[in-house]
C-alpha cells in the first residue's frame, strides 16, 4: 500500500468520524428541541385549562340571576315599585307597571 493510499483512508476515516460527531450533536440538539417542545405543549395545556376556568367563572359572573342576586345582597339594590318612578308629563305614565315591565324584559 502506498502513501497516498495511506493518507486517503485516513482522510476518509477522519471525514467518517466528523459526520458520526455531527450526526450525534444533531440528535442532541434535536432531542433537546423536542424536550423544550414538550415542556410548551404541557404550559399551554394548563394555560387552556385556566383560560377555560376563567371563560366558565365569566359567563357565571354574567348570569342576570347573579347579577340580580349581587345587585340586592351586596348593594342593597331593589326594583323600582310604580311609586318610585316620576314623570315629565302626564302623557309619558305608562298603561302598565313600569317596574313589572322591567323585570320582564331584563329576564328575556
């Protein structure tokens, strides 16, 4: 065997060893990626979960009967009996109960 068949194989095992290097630290690379990948997909999971809590905690929160309940509990506030309302003129009096008309159309 010659010199130069010498130094080829050579060139060609150092040539193999870089790419069996290369090949390693992609795959490390790669699982690492995949490791962070993982890790997003579990926050945006718990992060769903709290947005489908809070989305929930809303719609209750928005309920007429939660807010009806709140309005007379916490703040005292009551409906308006026929007594209560004034009018401008003596044409705008309503036929009917205004409060009764209210409370009908805040339940519909």
């Amino acid at each position: 065997m010659s010199v130069i068949d010498k130094r080829r194989i050579l060139a060609a095992i150092v040539m193999i060893g870089c790419v069996c290097v290369a090949m390693v630290v992609m795959t490390a690379y790669a699982a690492e990626i995949r490791c962070e990948n993982n890790a997003l997909i579990a926050k945006n999971k718990a992060l769903q979960g709290e947005v489908d809590t809070l989305d929930v905690k809303i719609k209750t929160a928005n309920n007429v009967d939660h807010i009806e309940k709140v309005a007379k509990s916490k703040l005292g506030m009551v409906y308006p009996t026929s007594d209560n309302c004034v009018y401008l003129k003596d044409s705008d009096t309503p036929r009917r109960n205004f409060a009764a008309v209210i409370r009908r159309e805040a339940y519909n």
